[in-house]
C-alpha cells in the first residue's frame, strides 16, 4: 500500500542531517579564519571530518528506513514534479554519501589521521601528494554541489509551504497525517 506519512526515523535524520551539514559547512567556513598549520586550523578539519563521518552514518540508516518502510510519493502528482522531486532526493542521498568518502581519502592521501570518538582509523591508502590534490578538488566540487541542491532543494519545500500550501513541509515536520 502507498504510504501517506514519512516513518518518524526519516524525519528525525532528515532534520538531524540538516543540522550536521550547516555544522559541518561552518565549521570548514571557519577553518578559512586562522594561518595555515596553526592548532585551530586542524581543528576545524577534524571536527569538520568527525560531523562528516556522523552525516556518512546517519544518511546510510536513513537509507535502510526508506528501503524498509518506504516513503510517501510527491504531494505534486504531475509527472514532471514527481522525476524532478524524486531526481532531487537520490541527489541529495549519493551526495551525501559519497562526499564523506572523499573527505575520509583526502585525510588518507595526506597520510593524516582520521578520529572519531576517540577511534583512529587505519592508514588504508599510500600518501600520494598527487591523488591528495585530485581528491581535494573532487571533495570540494562535491561540497559546493551540496550547497546549491540543498539551496534548491530548501526552497522548493518553502515555495510548497508558503505559496502552494499544500502539505509537503507540515508532513516532514510530523505535523500532519494525510
Ligand atoms: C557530507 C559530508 C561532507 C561535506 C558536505 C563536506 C563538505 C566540505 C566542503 C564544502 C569543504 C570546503 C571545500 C573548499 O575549500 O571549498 C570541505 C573541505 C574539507 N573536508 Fe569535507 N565534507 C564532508 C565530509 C568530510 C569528511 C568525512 C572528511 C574527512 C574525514 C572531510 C574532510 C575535509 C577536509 C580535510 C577539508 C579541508 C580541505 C582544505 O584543507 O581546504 N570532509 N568539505
Ligand atoms: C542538509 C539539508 C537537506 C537535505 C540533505 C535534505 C534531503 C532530503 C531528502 C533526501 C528528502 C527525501 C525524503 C527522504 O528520503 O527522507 C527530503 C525531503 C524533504 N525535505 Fe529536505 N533536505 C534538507 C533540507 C531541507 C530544508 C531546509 C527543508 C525546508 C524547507 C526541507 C524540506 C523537505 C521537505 C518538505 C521534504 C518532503 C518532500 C516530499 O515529501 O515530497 N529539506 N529532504
């Protein structure tokens, strides 16, 4: 049977991952601020690395929940609005899943350590100069991606709420049984 709601899991990593990616954008954003090698420079990439890591993990459960309990379809039932709705969420999915793994490649390449929670990960590449740079810019085409769909994405939602007013953004916030 279709679902009409989103599974409460789904809503609270969607606004979970909301969250850890402006930390995560903030944090990067903030690195900018202080003198190459300086201590609160790597520590703005590491935490930046550790809130990436949490989006890796939070997404991948998201993605069991969707795969197990499924999702409601688009509230627009034109066709056109249903691809471009369903184009934008599978975006968003491999986006952020696939942008922590370049994170995790570019720590590796440049033979730094990885942490998380007190873990240290193994070292699993050779450092390489070369591929640290290559992996550099793939992250950072990545990132600046994200920041463009989730700026679409966003607005879509609030353009839904406030000039459509239809039910799309109440049913991600759990406010509405359809
Ligand atoms: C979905 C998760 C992630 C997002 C959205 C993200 C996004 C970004 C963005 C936008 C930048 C700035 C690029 C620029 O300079 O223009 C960046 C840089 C960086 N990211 Fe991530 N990242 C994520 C996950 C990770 C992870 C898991 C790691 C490592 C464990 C990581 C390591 C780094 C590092 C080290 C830099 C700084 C590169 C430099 O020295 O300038 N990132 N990331
Ligand atoms: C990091 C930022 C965001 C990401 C990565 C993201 C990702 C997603 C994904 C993948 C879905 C599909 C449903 C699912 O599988 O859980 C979704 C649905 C949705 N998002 Fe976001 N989202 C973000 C921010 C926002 C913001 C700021 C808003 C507020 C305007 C918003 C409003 C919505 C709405 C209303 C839906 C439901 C769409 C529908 O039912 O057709 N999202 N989001």
């Amino acid at each position: 049977m279709p679902k009409t709601k989103y599974h409460t899991a789904s809503i609270f990593f969607h606004w979970l991952v909301f969250f850890l990616v402006i930390a995560a954008f903030a944090v990067i954003e903030l690195k900018g601020q202080f003198p190459k090698g300086s201590e609160p420079r790597e520590l703005c990439k590491t935490v930046h690395g550790v809130i990436g890591q949490l989006i890796f993990i939070a997404m991948a459960l998201r993605l069991i929940v969707r795969f197990t309990y499924g999702v409601p379809k688009p509230t627009n039932p034109k066709p056109l609005f249903v691809s471009l709705a369903t184009a934008m969420h599978w975006m968003l999915y491999a986006l952020l899943l696939i942008s922590p793994i370049f994170g995790i490649l570019y720590f590796q390449y440049g033979g730094k350590e990885i942490h998380f929670f007190g873990l240290v990960w193994p070292q699993l590449v050779t450092p390489n100069p070369e591929m640290k740079k290559v992996v550099e810019g793939i992250h950072e085409f990545l990132g600046n991606s994200l920041y463009f769909l989730i700026g679409i994405h966003a607005l879509a939602g609030l353009w839904q709420h406030y000039v459509l007013k239809d039910a799309t953004l109440r049913r991600m916030l759990n406010k509405i049984v359809i």
